[in-house]
C-alpha cells in the first residue's frame, strides 16, 4: 500500500458510529470522554498508537508478572546473604 504524500495535503474528515458490540474495548474507553475535542483526541492517540504498534516502532507489552524473588526461608538460595548482612563487622 503506497500513498503519494505532498505538501498541500488535505485534512480527512471522519464521521462514524461505533457500537459497543462492534468493539466493546474501544467503545468503553471512548465513552468516558465526553462529546468532543477530548474523545476525539483519545481516539487520535490510539490511532497513532495502533498505526506505530502496526509497524513495528512501538511494542505494546502485557503487565509485568510479579515474582518475589529472594523471599522465603534461610534453606532457600540466598540465604548465605542474609546471614552476611546481619553478622558482626569484620574488623580491618
């Protein structure tokens, strides 16, 4: 898909109706806005956003899982540490 850009370009005009059922997700987001300048500005964001997620220059990543590492009692890996940390100083 190739589209010829130039320096007098146009500015696109959109008019549509989005269902919730069409796109539960989006509809949801852009319902919190109200009419207007502030959900049509959403709705430029995840455009853009999509549009750079579509192309590779923005990766979209899920939440990050939370391990707990390092907790548990001294029998476990690192337990060595711990020990470290509350023994006596050593002198030098």
């Amino acid at each position: 898909m190739s589209v010829e850009t130039s320096k007098d370009s146009v500015p696109i005009r959109l008019v549509f109706e989005l269902a919730r059922a069409d796109h539960p997700r989006l509809y949801d987001d852009l319902i919190q806005f109200h009419k207007g300048v502030k959900r049509v500005n959403r709705l430029r964001v995840l455009a853009y956003d999509g549009l750079l997620a579509q192309i590779g220059h923005f990766v979209a990543i899920g939440p990050v899982p939370q391990v707990r590492k390092g907790i548990g009692n001294a029998d476990q890996e690192g337990g060595d540490v711990i020990n470290d940390v509350f023994a006596p100083a050593h002198a030098e």
